[in-house]
C-alpha cells in the first residue's frame, strides 16, 4: 500500500474516533445534568428536612422546660407536705440568748434555743412559740392575742336590748348603773369619797331571770368597749389552754380600756376546788386560778368593770366571793306580781290581743314563774292563736298557754334538786 492511501485511512479513523467521543462527551453531559438536578433535589428535600427538625427540636426543648418548671413546683409543694408540724408551747422564762424555758402542751417543761431567724425580743413570759417536733428549738414565735375565742369575744354591734326591756329590776338596774357603769363613766365620785368601786359585781339568780339581758342592756347603754365570754368557752381540752384564755382576754381588756368584761356562766370555771383527781378538773381548777391572779392584779379604778353571772353561787369558789374579787353580788330574784306585769307589758308590746284581755290579771296566777317563762307564755298564746285560727290572741289562748307553761314547770321543778338557789 502507499502511504497515500494509508494516510487517507487513518485521517478517517480519526475523524470516526472524534465522532464517537463527541457523542460520549455529550451522553456524559447528560448524565452530568441529571446528576446536578438529583443533587439540588436532594439539597432541597435535606433544607426541609433540617427545617422540621429544628421546628421538633424547639418543640421539644419547650416541652423539657414546661416539665421542669412542673418537677420544680411539685418538688416545692412535696417540700410544704413533707415539712413536719410544728408543736405549739409556750415560754415559760428566757434563762438567756440560747436557754429558753419552755412548756409544751401536755405541760412538761424544757430547755432549749431558738433558731436563728427568731428575734429573741418576741420572747417573752407566756408568748407561744412553734417548736420543732424534734428538738424543741424554738422555730417562731406565735403573735400574742390572736385566739379566736378571745377575738371574737368583743362586741363588735351592740345590742338592741336597752333597760327599756327589762322589766322589774329596777334596782337591780340601779346597782348595775352604780357598780359598773359608774367607775367607768365617772371614777371622780369614787375617788373624791375616798372609796374603792367594787372590783367585780356577780350577777346571780334562777335561770331565765333576765341576767344574760340585764348584761346585754349595760352593752348597750355603757359608752365603751363590751367584751362578753361565756365560762365554757374558757373550759379548754388541753392544758394550759384555758389559763391562757383568760390571760388573754384580760390583756385584751386593757388594750382596749374603758371597757367592760361579762362573764357569763361563771359556774363553768368558778366551781368549789374539792379534793379533784382528774386532769380536766385540774385543768379547769387551773382555769380558776388564773382568773383569780387576774383579778387581784387590776385596780378598781383600771378603767375596767368586770360583771359575771351564774344561776349556781351555791357551788361558786369561795375565793371568787372574797373583796377584791367579785365583791359585789347582786342578786336577780324572780319576779314578784308587779314585775311580772312589767314583763308581760314588754313581751305583750306587740302582740294583737283581742280587747277582751286583761294581761294583768295573768300576772297574779304566775308565782315562780320567771322572765323566760314569762316570754315563753306569750309566745305560746301566740301559737295557740295561730293553731285556731284566731286574728288576734283570745283569752282562751292565754289560757292554754298559761295550763301548758304550768305543767311545763311542775315537770321541771319535780327535777331540780332543793336548796339549789341558796
Ligand atoms: N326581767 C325581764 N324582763 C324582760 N324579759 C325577761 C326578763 N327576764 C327574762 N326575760 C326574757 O327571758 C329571756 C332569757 O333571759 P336571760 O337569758 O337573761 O336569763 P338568765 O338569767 O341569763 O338565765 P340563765 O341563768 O339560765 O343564763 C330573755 O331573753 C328575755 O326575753
Ligand atoms: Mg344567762
């Protein structure tokens, strides 16, 4: 062959190989595309993907901070629950900065401290104190007075009786002004005569011989400060207590002086000290003698009148009668006929009897009849009109009441021991 031809052969070769790269070169552009657009595909699923994760993410951190902000608040209330009550005591005397004397309520003394955050000035004699269950240590000290009993022993509304309502006392009334409102309203007289007002006047007498209603009328008509606490409430269960009370409820009465203490029902706390064994007559006896300190402590002229009443002087202490004390007794009888006529007056005042009633001619049927009965007869003729259909009380409601009142007494009186009253 001559080179010619050779020549020509190969440069056509070359042109076929030129050919068949330009195609593959091209095929591999192809490819190159369909891989980019794969690849930004693939970017685009990745950012969106990435964006839901974050969006979990937040999501998720916000959940966490909910549930520790929950785990905190439940660990703090678990903290409030699991923290142990506090016993309540009182302190006895502050020996020094950290030897306190102390009572816990079942009467047992000790010494211990206080903790750092109780200000040692708040303890003093008689203030109680919270104590750690377990060692005593003083954790705060209680504000003093707070008792309910005690705070709500103050007459905050004064009563609508007035003397107006009390009918056949009239000199009883009169002792009550003299004794009581007296020292209070003008403490010249006493001093200028040169005399000592009683220190306390006792109200005695048969129940429902109006002693609750003459209190409330001095409440009433009295220009100051009425504090009335019934015995019973003073009677507490645990001990101490009740000797507290009363302490309290003197304080009271001098914070707030001028003012009047009623004690109703003295009989609850004021009973004889026999030879007692049980705790709670102890306790009760206890109740007694603080009111006795009480009362020695006071000058007549203190600004404070003392009044108490009970249906039982017979079983009273002795040491309650004695000067100084409840030295003047008063006593609230049972009405005779003129005050029995009082009475029905005021209980009959509104009453729409029929004109042929003569409420006075009852009042000379009722011997031993008290106040309250009184009250009650009117009542009762009240209801027995209103069972008859009556438009006014009638005689014979009066009648009925008066039969019913009677042999409701007969029955109470077969009940009551003799010489109860003495
Ligand atoms: N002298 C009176 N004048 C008018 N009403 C009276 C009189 N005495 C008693 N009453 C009536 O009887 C009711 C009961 O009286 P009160 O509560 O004062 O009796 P008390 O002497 O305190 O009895 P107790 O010893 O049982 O406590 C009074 O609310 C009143 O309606
Ligand atoms: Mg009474």
């Amino acid at each position: 062959m001559s080179s010619t031809e050779n020549e020509s052969k190969s440069i056509s070769s070359i042109s076929e190989d030129e050919h068949v790269l330009k195609d593959e070169i091209e095929n591999l552009r192809e490819e190159l595309k369909i891989l980019k657009g794969q690849v930004r595909s693939m970017e685009y699923t990745s950012n969106l993907e990435r964006e839901a994760y974050k969006r979990e993410l937040s999501a998720a951190y916000d959940e966490l901070n909910m549930v520790r902000r929950e785990r905190n608040l439940m660990k703090r209330q678990l903290d409030e629950v699991m923290k142990p009550p506090m016993l309540i005591g009182e302190v006895i005397e502050v020996l020094s900065e950290d030897e306190i004397i102390i009572k816990n309520g079942t009467g047992q003394t000790f010494i211990t401290t206080a903790a750092n955050e109780v200000d040692m000035k708040d303890l003093d004699i008689s203030v109680r104190v919270g104590l750690d269950r377990n060692n005593l240590v003083i954790m705060r000290a209680l504000t003093r007075g707070k008792d309910p009993v005690i705070m709500g022993s103050e007459l905050i509304e004064r009563p609508i009786v007035s003397y107006d309502d009390i009918g056949g006392l009239e000199d009883v009334i009169t002792e009550v002004k003299e004794t009581v409102e007296l020292p209070l309203t003008d403490p010249k007289v006493f001093k200028r005569i040169g005399i000592d007002p009683p220190s306390g006047v006792l109200l005695v007498g048969p129940p429902g011989t109006g002693k609750t209603l003459l209190a409330k009328a001095v409440a009433n008509s009295a220009n100051c400060t009425f504090i009335r606490i019934v015995g019973s409430e003073l009677v507490q269960k645990f001990i101490g207590e009740g000797g507290r009370l009363v302490r309290e409820l003197f304080q009271m009465a001098r914070d707030k002086k001028p003012c009047i203490i009623f004690i109703d029902e003295l009989d609850a706390i004021g009973a004889k000290r026999l030879g007692m064994d049980t705790t709670g007559d102890r306790e009760v006896q206890r109740t007694l003698m603080q009111l006795l300190a009480e009362m020695d402590g006071f000058h007549p002229l203190e600004d404070i009148g003392i009044i108490a009443a009970t249906n039982r002087k017979d079983i009273l202490d002795e040491a309650l009668l004695r000067p100084g004390r409840f030295d003047r007794i008063i006593n609230v009888p049972l009405p005779d006929e003129g005050g029995r006529k009082k009475i029905l007056d005021i209980h009959t005042k509104d009453l729409k009897m029929a004109k042929d009633v003569d409420i006075s001619d009852y009042s000379k049927k009722m011997d031993d009849l008290s106040g309250a009965d009184l009250k009650n007869f009117c009542t009762e003729a009240g209801m027995f009109a209103i069972r008859r259909k009556h438009r006014t009380i009638k005689k014979e409601d009066f009648d009925s009441a008066l039969v019913k009142i009677r042999e409701r007494d007969e029955s109470k009186a077969s009940e009551v021991p003799a010489g109860m009253f003495n």
